[in-house]
C-alpha cells in the first residue's frame, strides 16, 4: 500500500512569489491546514474539494487557516453534500464559528454538515493520531496510517519529546524548518523549530524520510545540510505542487 503526499503550500508566514502558505492534501481525502492561497492551488492542482472528507488543523494561526472560510464555501458551491470533519486544537470551534461570522457568510448557506472535533494532547481518531506540540498557541501534530504505511506532520513547534514519540518510525516526516541554527534562539522564542531540530526528530524517531516545511526567507540548502548532520536518512525540501508516493 502506498499514501500520496502532496504539498499543496509549504511556506512559511506569508505568501511569498514561490510559496503560498502551509497546506497539505493525503491522498485525496484528508487536508491539512489551509493558509493563504491554500484554495488556488487546490484549483490548479485541479483537487476534487468534494473528496475531501478530513480538514484537520494545527492551530490558529493565520497562515494556517485563513483560506479556511474560503474552502468551505467552495465546498459548498462546487455541491457538497456529504458532511466534512474537522479536528482541531482547544479553541478550533469558536476560531471557525468567528470567522464565518466575520466575513458575513448568509445564514443558512452552508448545507452541508460540518462535524468540528476539538482535541487535547494524544488521541487517536480512526487512522488520524495527534499529540500537542509546543508552539505559542495549542498546536497539533498529526499523524496518518494507512495500511502499513505512516506520514506525520509536526505543525508549527519547537524540539518536542512527544512528536518524537508520535513520528516514532514513520515512513515520512513533514517538519517545520523555519529558521537556520544560527537563529536558534528566534526560533525558540516564537515557538518554530530549527532545520537542526527537524533532523534530531528525525533521527530520534528513526523516520525514513524527512521531508523540511514551513520555508519562508532561508537557504534552502543551508537548511538540508543543517539537518542532515542530525540525520541520516533522506531529507528533501517541500514545494508547492510537490507530489511523492510514501
């Protein structure tokens, strides 16, 4: 069995010539975050947003959830029906009830039902695992096993003991890579991690592949060397509309 990953977004913050904002699509039926720009590459990825069934989210950060609004009322008018999951951290419920307020979405617009989860540390939801991470804000991880292959996503964080535990073995690890070491204490502070700590989790967690995210205004192959001294397996850098089979 194999599991297609595609990165749909893997900037940072902001949206920038190359990136849009983080976003990833399992297979064709669960999505990740959804930041800036997240929904024009959907389109020119030419994704069916009607097989979407899982919209799960890290935190609540802008650019990991503003297109949130956006893909559900392209739900809506591409004719959705069926209804769609959404599994967040503590506060992920009033975030998207707020926000479709916000923007003035018509009262009864959306008919589809929109079942919204809110999670707290480990849980495991049918092939969906998550453990919180240590960000600014309550943040996931999550993990995804289909068959006997496994991808894990650390969201935005720093060096974490429980996503080590949670990517234990797994056959890709998707890691926030948002600072050089020589910036190690930014990255502290703002709660990111360095490509340095992406190896180390790699490495730790005896992942197969790692697979550096969240780039915004670093050397992208300062970053890879960076990690590579932690970690011997393969590491790449994610780009938009970049798609590999696990």
């Amino acid at each position: 069995m194999s599991v297609r990953v595609t990165f749909v977004g893997s900037g940072g913050p902001v949206v920038t010539e190359k990136r849009c904002c983080p976003c990833l699509l399992i297979d064709k039926d669960i999505l990740i975050d959804c930041g800036s720009g997240a929904l024009r590459n959907l389109r020119l990825l030419k994704v069916n947003l009607l097989d979407i069934c899982y919209l799960l989210i890290s935190h609540c950060h802008a650019d990991h959830i503003a297109d949130v609004v956006p893909l559900l009322w392209a739900m809506q008018l591409d004719g959705r029906r069926s209804e769609l999951i959404v599994v967040g951290p503590s506060g992920i419920r009033n975030t998207i009830h707020k926000l479709l307020r916000i923007l003035n979405t018509p009262e009864g617009f959306l008919t589809y039902d929109i079942v919204i989860k809110e999670v707290s540390g480990s849980t495991s939801l049918s092939e969906i695992s998550t453990c919180s991470v240590s960000h600014t804000i309550p943040t996931l991880a999550y993990r995804v096993t289909r068959g006997d292959v496994s991808v894990c996503y650390s969201g935005d964080t720093r060096f974490s003991s429980d996503l080590v535990k949670l990517a234990e073995n797994v056959d890709l690890l998707i890691h926030e890579s948002s600072f050089k070491s020589s910036r190690a204490s930014l990255a502290f502070l703002t709660g990111h991690s360095t490509a340095s700590d992406a190896g180390k989790v790699a490495r730790l967690a005896k992942a197969r592949k790692l697979a550096l995210f969240h780039i915004f205004r670093e050397d992208e192959i300062e970053l890879v060397e960076e990690a590579s001294a932690n970690y011997d397996g393969e590491v790449i850098v994610a780009e938009d509309f970049l798609s590999i089979e696990v």
